[in-house]
C-alpha cells in the first residue's frame, strides 16, 4: 500500500464510527503511577479508538493521561456511569487534545439528587 492510500484508510477510519457525544470530562496527566496535572473540559467525539475533547492548557503529545468521562447512559435507571479511559495524546492544540485509549473500564456514581454516594 502506498503513501497516498495508507493517508486515505487512515482518514477513512476517522471519518467513520465517531459520535458526537459531547460531555463533561476530568483528566489526570500521569508520569508513571504520580499525577502531574489535572484538568476539566468536554468531550467532542468518542470512537472505539480514541476521544477528542477541549483542554484548559495545551497537553503535550505522548504524555499518558487518564480521562474519566461522564457517560449518557444509566445503569438500572437510577445510577449514573462514568468512562475512565487510559492512553496517550496523540493530537494537541490550544485547546483540545486527542488521545488513543488503550484500557478503558465503566464505573458507577451518583446521580445527583439521588441521596446516595457511589
């Protein structure tokens, strides 16, 4: 495969299988187990592969990061979900960033109102 073709499969899959869930987002920057920066801003698109989301500073590419993402859905109607998701940024600008998952898990949490902590 050529150059020219390897480009356009990689635009391809991009293109393809991303949705625009846009939601509240912290993030850990992580050097080995340490957390060296923390963060907030919002998801702009999720793949199986990736999360495209806003940052509050520039985030430097290759740097491992945690992102823990308030998901849409519930379990069992009354307990809300989060996506921690484990990778590196893989894209950086002023204000967003992107990150290629390479674990990722669901966990539980409150629902706010709900009286009750996870």
């Amino acid at each position: 495969m050529g150059a020219q073709s390897e480009t356009l499969s990689r635009q391809d899959r991009r293109a393809t299988g991303r949705f625009p869930i846009e939601n509240d987002v912290r993030y850990k920057l992580l050097e080995g187990r340490v957390v060296v920066q923390t963060g907030y801003g919002r998801t702009r698109n999720i793949s199986s592969r990736g999360i495209l989301f806003t940052t509050e500073t520039r985030l430097t590419l290759g740097q491992r990061i945690e992102l823990a993402v308030d998901w849409p859905a519930q379990l069992n109607e009354n307990c809300g979900l989060i996506l921690v998701a484990l990778g590196k940024i893989v894209r950086s600008g002023a204000s967003e960033a992107a990150i290629d998952i390479e674990k990722y898990d669901f966990r539980t949490r409150a629902i706010a109102g709900s009286g009750g902590t996870v």
